[in-house]
C-alpha cells in the first residue's frame, strides 16, 4: 500500500544488496537462447504497442493478496520454468512469516507502517530465488522512492519484454504495490502493467514515474534440489517463530509480533494512553491490512505443507502433516472473523475506524491468543521434521 514516514526502514540494506546484484547481473546472459526464443513467440505487437500475451491478471481477494508473490508468480506464468503462488510464498518463507511494527510510544509520534507485512524485503527476496532458481536483476531507489527517475532503465525493461519476459515493479511512489510490466505503447513512452487496483486488468503508466522498484528477469538456473530449498523454507519458519525484533527493532516477528499487536489494541481504550484519531486510524488500517496479509499467508502454508509432507519420509512427513493441520484449523479461525464481521473490519466488509468498537478489539484479542496457540504447536511440529533429532 502507499507508504507513510516509517516506509522501508532497511533502505541502506537494500542499496547493498541491490549493488551486488547489478555486478553479478552485468557478467550474465539472458538465459539460453533457445528458452528466450520460445517466450519470445508470445511477443506480440501492433502499431506502437509490444505486449506479451497471457500474463495473468491481478486482483485484491483472489488468493495473491502477496503483490510481491502474486507479480513474480505472473511474471513467470509465461516463462518456460512457472512457479506457481504458494510456492514462492514458501520458498520466501513468507507463508509462516507474521510481522508487527514496534511503535514509537511517544503521543504523536504513535504509527504502524504499511510495509510491515509486504514480501520484498532483502531476505525474502533473496530466498525465493535461491530455492526457485529463478534470479532477478534488482534495481532499488528507495532512498528517493518520491522521485527515483528510473528512465535509464527503459531499454532493460524493453530488452526484456521483447524477450518475452515480463518485469515485476512498483507501479509508481504513488502505488507501492508490485506489478507486473507486459508491455509497451507510443513507441516505449508507456508501459503496460499488470496492477492489483487495475479494474480492466491493466494500468498504463508513463515511463518517468514508474519505481521505485524493479525486478529483472534474467536466468533459471536452480542451486538446490527441490527438498534441499523446501527443508530450508521450513527452518525459515521455526525462525520466524522465534526471532523477535528485526536488527533496525522495528519489525516484531512471530510470538513477539502477536503479543505486541495484543497490547496495542488496548492503546483505544487506555485513557492514559491518550491515542489521537490519527493515530487510532493508523492502528486500525495496520490491523485490517496485516491480517489480510496473514490469512493469505497462512492458506498458502497449508498448500506448501501439503506438498512438503508428500515429499519427506517418517516421523518428518508425519509432522508436517500435524502441522498442516493445525494450519488449517487457524486459517479457520481467521477467516471465520473476518466473514462473521466481528473482527478486523476491512474494505470487504465495508469496515470503518467509526465502527471498530472496544468489544471489536476485545474479539480480535481474543482470536490473536487462539491464532498464537495454534501457531506455537504447528511450529513446533516443523521443528520436529526439520531438526528430528531435537
């Protein structure tokens, strides 16, 4: 969603990373011929217009809710090495990750930032491509998201399309979500992009204010065996589990993040805590926004236990299926509160901060302790398939 003052507090992180990954990109080729001549076919053009035909589209409430996942899942759809949503969910290890921003306690300077519970951070992306084989030429201007001028990278974007490779991106600093680029008109003036706000499928945007993110395509070249990157996507969710703050502190992840978002909803109802509206209002959108992000997160973990457990042998299979399990049974608790209305009102069910009552908040507790509960004993059942011996 748009970014507030807290947006990216890892900005320095991602100028690293991203300087690496240029250097490493400027030595490689766009995958194999032959593969670039097959996606190639699904070019198509008229008059001033290039388009890669079939790229999916994206829309709020269909299972993606993950823009980083859901973009690079539609971005290779059309390549000859697809990964599907809740693949790269897993391999991420976003399907176990739940994320909590540590507020400042000072009235005033109270906020949530909306980046809490997003997919492209540094680490995340790092290991969806390691265990997809899938690698990507990132190119991050979030030190100057407002105006990040990414005009120089148009004849990259071209190359690409022209490949038959779309580009996952930012829309623009005015819609921090990722999309998908498939296309260009007036002769590359104006890209034709994938957008989960895009109510006919398509949002055109002009060149100069696309960013301040890109994702590259450039080769398929897997580093481990399929079980070898599933195994580590799960001891990436016993680590979620327990890792606590962030280095910069102000990401909470797992147990801590659900008892600091507990104690936060108290803050309304605290008279000593003095919340103004605004603040009430940040609170309450950081709410909607991480659980919808967590419900989706969480559907895609049954998916990937289901096809983990098939894979591991024993005691291990045996495990992720009682996690799987215990999974399913939180996934029904979240979507239970979120269709019976009594609970983390949001833009589905017509929610507004005027509603979201003390005994709304109460509930919502109450589901953040059941959903913990739960979260610990599946957790603890992945420990025991990845680290048996334990």
């Amino acid at each position: 969603m748009n970014a507030d003052t807290h947006r990216y507090e890892n900005k320095s992180i991602w100028r690293v990373t991203t300087a690496l990954l240029l250097s490493a990109a400027s030595v490689a080729c766009i995958a194999g011929a032959e593969e670039t001549r097959d996606m190639a076919t699904k070019v198509k053009r008229e008059g001033g217009k290039v388009w890669i035909e079939g790229v999916p589209e994206l829309h709020w409430g269909k299972g993606t809710e993950c823009t980083y996942a859901g973009a690079v899942a539609a971005a290779l759809a059309v390549t000859e090495h697809p990964v599907p949503y809740e693949d790269i969910v897993g391999f991420s290890g976003l399907a176990f990750r739940l994320r909590w921003w540590f507020s400042d306690t000072e009235r005033g300077k109270r906020g949530w930032c909306p980046s809490t519970p997003v997919g492209e951070f540094p680490e995340e992306v790092e290991a969806s491509q390691e265990r997809t084989g899938w690698r990507f030429l990132i190119d991050s201007r979030m030190d100057r998201e407002k105006d990040p001028h990414m005009e120089d990278r148009a004849k990259d974007i071209a190359v690409s399309i022209e490949a038959g490779k779309p580009v996952p991106a930012y829309i623009s600093s005015q819609n921090l979500n990722v999309g998908v680029i498939y296309g260009y008109q007036d002769g590359g003036k104006k890209w034709l992009m994938r957008d989960y706000f895009a109510k006919d499928g398509t949002t055109v945007v002009p060149i100069e204010k696309l960013g301040p993110m890109i994702f590259i395509l450039r080769e398929f070249k897997p580093t481990m065996p399929r079980r070898e990157a599933v195994e580590e996507s799960l001891k990436m969710a016993v680590k979620h589990w327990t890792r606590g703050k962030s280095p910069n502190g102000k990401y909470l992840y797992g147990k801590a993040a659900l008892e600091q978002w507990a104690k936060d909803l108290s803050l309304p109802d605290d008279a000593t805590a003095d919340l103004s509206s605004q603040e009430k209002g940040a609170l309450f959108f950081a709410t909607w926004w991480v659980f919808s992000q967590w419900h989706d997160a969480r559907e895609a973990a049954v998916k990937f236990l289901d096809m983990a457990a098939e894979k591991a042998e024993g005691k291990a299979g045996e495990a992720l299926k009682r996690a799987k399990k215990l999974y399913e049974g939180e996934v029904k608790l979240l979507v239970s509160s979120g269709q019976g209305r009594d609970a983390f009102l949001g833009p589905w069910n017509a929610g507004k901060v005027e509603n979201w009552t003390p005994e709304l908040r109460k509930r919502e507790q109450e589901i953040l302790a059941a959903a913990a509960r739960l979260e610990a004993a599946a957790v603890a059942e992945i420990e025991k398939a990845v680290e048996p011996n334990r």
